[in-house]
C-alpha cells in the first residue's frame, strides 16, 4: 500500500511535469520565461526605497555641525563637565592653540549656511572674503606659536609650544617650522606679514583702484574683474554749462573805413565786457546789457539788418536733481540678485544718471555648464527679464538695451523718482551747440549720462516725429521752431507751417520769418506743397546756371561776384499731423512729400513732418525710407515703435518729452530727454520778432542822398514786449552807404526781374502789408506788442497792384510775412495744380482748333497724357471760352473760332473723337 501510494504520488508527479514538456519531454520556451517575467513584475511592483534629495541632507548636515558647534562651545567654556568634553577641548587646543575659540564661530557659520542651502533660501557666499579669512587666521597661529617660542625659554622647540595647547597649536608649528627651515627667522617673519596684508585685503574687499587711490591723488580707472558694488562708476549726469560771454546782440552795417577804425579802437582797448551777477534760480541775469558794437554779420544784405533776440532774455534755465548714492547702491543689489535669481547672473559695471531715467550698464557673469564649461550668460536671457526687473524695482517701465552700441555691457534702464527738467537755454548754452557750425543746428535734449545732444537739420535732412497725445511731441516741434528762430534772421530761414488743427502753430502768424500765413485749410495744403517742388526747380535750375552743387556753394557764388546780391534762404517746412492731409489726399500728399524729401535737400529746403498715429497707411514705406532721422515718443504698442524706428521699445517710454531719436548715422536710436519750452518764453520769442522792424535807408523820389536816417533795434531797449526803435548818431548819417532796395519775397527771389519797358506779368501780385508811417526822427516810436493779423485782400490799398509804388513803401512795410500768392487762390483746385499753367494748354488750343474738334479720349492720345491730366486740360479750354460744353452724348464739343462762334465742322469729322465723357485710355 504505501508502495502503490509512494508510486501514485510519483505518477501524479509526472503528469504534472509533463504537462509542462513538449512532445520529447524538453521544457517549452513559454514555460522558462514565465518565472522571469514573474520576478520583473515583482521588481516592479516592489516599493522604492526612501531616499534623501539634496535639500534635505543638507538641512541635516547644518543641524549636526550646530549640535557640535554647541557642543564645542560648552566644552571650551567648561571643559570640567564631562569626559566627552574634557577630551574635545584637548583636542582643540592640541590643533589650534589659543586659535580653538575662533573654531566655534567658523562651525558655527558652516552650519547656519547649510541649513539655510537645506530651506531653498541659499545666500550668495562671499568666497573671496572666506579665503582671505582663512589666510589670516593660519598667519596669526603662526605667529602666535612664535611669540609664545621667544616669550617662554623652557619649551625645546615649536612643536613643545603646541604640545602645552599654547600659540597656534600643532597648526601655527608646523606653518612656522616650515617656513624657518626654507626662509629663517626673518624671511619667515616677512613672508607671514606679506601672506597677512594679502588676506587681509581680501576681507575688507579693497579694490585696486582703491588700494592704488591711497598712494596717488587720482584713483586708476577700474575694471570689470572686480566686484561691481565696490568699483561701479557712477556719472551724476549733467553740469552747469560755463557762462559765457554774449555776443554782440547789435548788429549793424559798417562802410570799409569805419570797420578799420573799429578794428584800431577794439584792438586798443581789449576791454572785457562786465561779468554777469549769480542769481538765484528762476530769476533771470541781472547784469548790465552789453554795449553797443557794430558787427558785419556774414550773411546781412546790404541795407538791411536783423537783430538776434537773445538766448538768456528769452529763455530759462531748467533744474537739476541731486544723486541719491544711497538709491543707487541699493538699486545695484537688487538687479544684481533679481539677475542672479532668474540664472542670469551680471554684475553692474557703470551708471548713468539722465534727467528722467538711470542707465545700469550691466556686464554678464560666466555660468558653469554640465560639461563644466564656462559660458557666459546671453544678452538675450537678460532682455528678457524686462518685466521682472520691472517688478522686482517696483518702477513703472524698464527698457533694456542689449548690448549698448559701443559698450561692452547691457543697458538696463531705470526711471528716476524725481525728473529734471531740460530746458532749451540749457541746451543752446553748452559746449556742443556751440562747436557745431550750422545755420540749421537744433538742441535735441539730454541723453541718458545728461550730456547735450545737438543736431543739424542740414545733414539730416528731414526728420519725422511721431507719438501719442501727450508724449511731448508738440512741445518739441515748438522747441525746433524756437532753436531756428534764436539764430537765424529772415533773411537766412524762411518758414512755411501746415496746422490742419488750427491750434498748434497759428500762434507764430506775424513773425518775418513766416513765407505765407500758417495753413490750415486742407483744400490748399496739397498747393503748398506744390509750391515748393516749384521752389526746388526753380533753384536747381539756378544752381545749373551757376554752377554750383548746393546752396551754400551757390550763395558763396553769389556774394563773391556781386557782394550786394540777396542770397537764397533756407525753407524749412513745418507739417504739424501728417494723418489728416493722407486722409484727404493720400496719393498726392505721399507723392509730393516723397519728391521732396528725395531732391530737396540740396537745395536747402527741408520738412518737419509730426503725427500722432504712426500706422502703416499714414507713415508709408515710401516716406519713411526719404525720412532717415526719426523721433519717436511714447506709443501705444511695439507695432507702432516698429512703424517709426523699425524696432521695438517706444512703447516702454515714460512720456513728457521721453523720446527715442534715431540718426542718420547712428547703429541704434539713443534715448533723450527732450528740450521743454513753455508758452510764455514762445510767447516773449513771437513778440519779438513781431515788432521787430528792419532798418533800411529808403532813398527819396528823385533825389541821390538819404531821405531819412537809418533806424536800428537796441536790444536793451526792450522792456516788457516793447521795442523802441533809436536813431543813431548824425554825425554818423552821411558816413554811411546807401541801402539797396527792398528784396522780394520768397516766392519771387528766383523770378528774374522785368524790364522797365515792358509790362508786368499776370500774375497775381504778392500782398505786401502796410502799416503806419514812421514818427519824425528827432522823437523815439514806441511799437506796442499787439497781435499782427494777416491782411487779405479787402484791408490791401489799391496801390499795390502798382509795381511802381513799391519804392514809395516806408521800411516798417515790410514787418509781416511775404505770402507765397495772394490768399494762395491759384492751388484751390484739388489736385494742387493750376490747369492754366499746364505746358500743354497752348498746344492743346492749337490742336482743337486744327482739327475742329475736342475730346478728352483725343488729348490723351494726341499728347499721350493721363485722363486726370486730359480732363483738367478740357476745362481750363472750357473757362478760356475755347470749347463748348459738354453735351452729353457721344459727339464731340463744340470748339469756338476767334470770334467766340462755333466753327464750321464738315460732316463726319465729329465721328473720329469721342466725348469727354468717354472712359479713359490708359
């Protein structure tokens, strides 16, 4: 039985492992892997075992390195306590010598670091300083083993000191034993004290320029390889410019022997004029006006004299803001850490302190990759951490330039808590607006280290000014204004403004320099400008006639051969919002400002263009490409700064007045603050030159000599707004040259004049204002400042039409602005030209007439013109009374002989020319 049991149990056994065999009895391949894939599930499935990450052992280390160093502690101070302790003091004293009470501070501090490095709150580790402690502290247990050596005669040797836990301990012996077998006694000593002060610099964290400022009187310059906080360069911004002496504000006509005795008297008493009094700010100088000097200015007409206003009298100086060292230190902290908290560590190399905003030129650290490569950090990691800064310095916007041209550091870009202000005065007094050497120089702003930023509207040539409302942008076109108004006489500048708002440049009617009242109907901005493509014909065809390049070569010309001749003035055109003249005529304004801006400059005629919607279909790609010199204020989006500068950053700017403007010559536009002029110095500026009078010698009908003596403007005279206008010495009078005739107006300086013997052209005459005649000479005329109003053409005398009564005019008559035309009636068609004056108009006469028919389908094949053109030529042939109407149907117009009467049309010749009412041909 227990037989057949042990046999069943072992047939069952069988059976069971054969179930599990192949047809030979080999185990299948299903069968051996199912153990292995049961022990990977089961690997699987089994739970990690818990680990440490890197925070929590290092919270663990600082806490048992505190344990310890508390256990040191208490062993130092009573080292009776126990056997642990009493052992733990030998031990230190045996390594340190008097140098173990230092051991619990370093611990200590080790500790502190890794709890904090444990709580993800790391501080940034001084290493230098550590180091140069290190160093100190093994120098002073050197030392300490010496002294102890030479004070006590009954240790054998050094290592006897440490071995007693005096000195320095086995620590200072062996450092000392080391140094006196290779050195001796005194090198020894020499070399600790070098080691020392090395250490000891590191601690204190002196930099070398600082070191070095303790033995010289200038510190050296620094360099970027030292700590920024400590050797950080801080410009404070702007100085004061240097009072310099005005120059003669009378400027009058000398004949050639009175200059040479001039000349004699002047060098002969080299008297300095009288030095201005200090006043407080906001006053104006008190010191005595200059005294009167005759001046032959370069540019004068004979006969005719302007007097310059004065910068100090008509402008005020701005105010500054004091440096706040204690803002700016604390500011360097926390870009440096925002920086190093983001992985983008820097250092802060330089500062800049503007009249709005404060650059930080920030110099990009090195970062050790995985490889353990040194990398620096890429400027594009810390341009983009613009709104972090932002936020972190808690200042409403922040620009960054990466990287600053010609620097070797990112320019970060912080707002001022407290602005300056930057007026013109300021500007125009300092030492680059008066190196550069330009009739058209314009006094920009301060840029963001505070220094002046002069340009010269000449060599931009044009420039376009764009932003929001608000942004400063109509205070800067004023600025210009009044810059070109301080330096140059109406006899230098002409001025030609559009103000389609009525509101921005009206102001300046009345003013000499003006070629034609302010323009503010949009149906006469498009002849405006018509105007001055005319203008710049006209003067190329006379620089053509001369041979000469440019303006300034042309008038060189002019004045060599014929020394009274009247030169060519600049024109500088004003357009306040180019918006709305493109939503009038956007084909014709585009069109004429591009031709302009493309072949005007060297002609001397140059655009101001200003608008407060920079957008792809007002700013076009055709003008901004003739517009190289740009000025962009604040704007609403990175869209619009893209549309003005190409780039972005315009919209991160701060207002009133904070501006980017992009040179010609410039890699990348530079950050101003821009030149603020109030309404009372525009004001006491417009008066001026609104009263000012030209002091001419007109002669007498039929007579050779002088009529009356000339009358001249003395500046200190002024009072209030009021001019009075002094006669100056007889004795004088007969000494002097005759004055020439009255020079024409702008619109006509290019116009050769006409013979005495042959009638005056059509043209409409230019409106020449009168005023009163002048008081007797013996008695001073006192001019009030009252507005001067345009006159039109009910306030103008008959005479005018007269060119003769020109020479029977009083000087004061020409005081107001020359209009371009009279009440500019000849441009009031829409496309800004005069059909009349068409070049084709006498040929199309003629061709009407030959063929006895018209139609505007004919003009344009005949002539091969356009249809706009074809058309207006069919109306101005329709007005001269040439043509008949249109009937309005498929024949052809009527065309009028001679005698005003249709002409005889034979039968089938009005078949061949449609109707002005065909489509047109192209």
């Amino acid at each position: 039985m227990a037989t057949g049991k042990n046999g069943g149990k072992s047939n069952g056994t069988r059976k069971v492992s054969a179930t599990s065999k192949g047809k030979s009895g080999a185990p299948t391949k299903s069968a051996a892997k199912k153990p292995a894939a049961k022990s990977k599930s089961a690997a699987k499935n089994k739970a990690p075992s818990p680990r440490l990450n890197d925070g929590q052992r290092h919270l663990l280390a600082g806490i048992a390195i505190l344990f310890l160093t508390a256990i040191l502690l208490l062993s130092l101070l009573s080292p009776n306590q126990g056997q642990f302790t009493q052992w733990l003091s030998g031990l230190a004293g045996l390594a340190f010598g008097l140098g173990r009470v230092i051991i619990p501070i370093v611990t200590g501090g080790v500790g502190i670091y890794l709890v904090l490095r444990g709580m993800e709150q790391q501080p940034e580790l001084p290493y230098l300083r550590l180091l140069g402690f290190a160093i100190v502290f093994l120098v002073l247990l050197a030392f300490a083993t010496m002294v102890t050596y030479q004070r006590e005669p009954t240790y054998a040797d050094l290592y006897a000191v440490a071995a007693a836990g005096q000195g320095g301990g086995y620590t200072g012996a062996l450092l000392a034993t080391t140094l006196a077998r290779l050195l001796g006694d005194w090198g020894t000593i020499i070399t600790l004290v070098v080691i020392g002060a090395a250490g000891a610099v590191l601690v204190s964290g002196l930099s070398r320029a600082q070191f070095a400022g303790w033995f010289t009187r200038e510190p050296r310059p620094s360099t970027g390889a030292e700590p920024a906080a400590r050797e950080v360069r801080i410009n404070p911004g702007r100085e004061k410019p240097v009072a310099k002496p005005e120059p003669p504000a009378q400027m009058r006509l000398i004949p050639d022997g009175e200059a040479a005795d001039n000349k004699t008297r002047a060098a002969a008493k080299p008297d300095k004029p009288p030095a201005r009094e200090k006043t407080k700010k906001g006053q104006k100088d008190t010191a005595p006006p200059p005294p009167f000097v005759g001046v032959e200015p370069p540019t004068a007409a004979p006969g005719s004299v302007w007097t310059l206003p004065r910068v100090a009298d008509v402008l005020e100086s701005g105010t500054d803001v004091d440096v706040n060292s204690a803002s700016i230190r604390e500011r360097v902290e926390v870009i440096e850490h925002t920086l190093e908290s983001f992985g983008a560590p820097a250092t802060v190399v330089e500062i800049n302190q503007g009249p709005t905003i404060t650059q930080f030129g920030v110099e990009p650290n090195y970062i050790i990759q995985r490889g353990g490569k040194r990398t620096k950090v890429k400027v594009g990691k810390i341009a983009g951490l613009a709104d972090d800064l932002a936020l972190a310095l808690a200042a409403r916007s922040i620009r960054i330039q990466a990287p600053v041209p010609g620097k070797g550091y990112v320019g970060i870009e912080v707002p001022n808590s407290a602005k300056a202000l930057v007026s013109l005065r300021d500007v125009m007094e300092s030492t680059e607006y008066a190196r550069m050497k330009s009739s058209l120089r314009i006094g920009l702003g301060q840029n963001v280290a505070g220094q002046p930023i002069v340009a010269d509207l000449a060599v931009m040539p044009h420039l376009l000014i764009a932003g929001t409302t608000g942004s400063g942008k109509s205070v800067c076109v004023n600025g210009l204004i009044a810059c070109l108004l301080l330096q140059n006489t109406p006899d230098d500048l002409r001025l030609v403004m559009i103000d389609p708002k009525r509101v921005e440049l009206t102001g300046y009617n009345g003013i000499p320099h003006l070629a034609a009242p302010v323009v503010v109907d949009m149906d006469r901005v498009i002849g405006t400008l018509q105007w001055a493509l005319r203008e710049m014909d006209n003067r190329y065809k006379q620089f053509a006639g001369a041979g000469a390049r440019n303006i300034e070569e042309y008038n060189r010309k002019l004045r060599r051969g014929d020394p009274t001749a009247t030169k060519l003035p600049y024109i500088v055109i004003f357009i306040d919002e180019l918006a709305d003249l493109m939503m009038l005529a956007p084909e014709d304004t585009e069109r004429s400002v591009t031709r302009l801006a493309q072949m005007a400059r060297a002609t001397g005629i140059h655009m101001v263009i200003a608008t407060q919607r920079p957008s792809v279909d007002v700013v076009t790609g055709l003008i901004k490409a003739n517009f190289p010199a740009r000025i962009a204020f604040a704007v609403a989006s990175g869209t619009d700064s893209r549309v003005i500068l190409d780039a972005t950053g315009a919209e991160r700017l701060l207002g009133q007045g904070d501006m980017l403007f992009q040179s010609p010559d410039a890699a990348a536009p530079v950050r101003l603050q821009g030149c603020f002029v109030s309404d009372g110095e525009l004001a006491q500026l417009i008066t001026y030159w609104q009263t000012a009078r030209r002091a001419q010698i007109i002669a007498a009908p039929g007579t050779t000599s002088p009529a009356a003596r000339p009358t001249t403007i003395a500046p200190d005279r002024v009072v209030k707004g009021t001019v009075v206008l002094v006669d100056p010495d007889p004795a004088t009078t007969d000494r002097r040259r005759p004055a020439a005739a009255v020079p024409p107006p702008v619109s006509h300086l290019n116009a050769p004049e006409a013979a005495p013997d042959k009638p005056a052209p059509q043209r409409r005459a230019p409106s020449i204002p009168t005023t009163p005649p002048e008081s007797p000479a013996s008695q001073p005329t006192f001019i009030a400042p009252t507005p001067v109003r345009p006159q039109t053409a009910d306030d103008r005398p008959s005479t005018l039409d007269d060119p003769s009564s020109v020479a029977h005019r009083s000087p004061a008559d020409d005081v107001l602005q020359q209009p371009l035309w009279e009440a500019l009636q000849e441009m009031e068609n829409g496309n800004g030209e005069d059909a009349g004056d068409d070049e084709l108009l006498p040929e199309a006469i003629a061709l009407v007439r030959s063929l006895n028919k018209a139609s505007t389908s004919l003009l344009q094949r005949r002539f091969r013109i356009g249809y706009t053109r074809a058309a207006r030529l069919m109306d101005a042939l329709e007005d001269g009374g040439i043509i008949g109407p249109p009937t309005g149907t498929s024949k052809a117009r009527e065309v009028y002989g001679e005698d005003g009467q249709p002409a005889d049309r034979e039968e089938g010749e009005g078949r061949e020319g449609t109707s002005d009412t065909d489509a047109p041909i192209d």
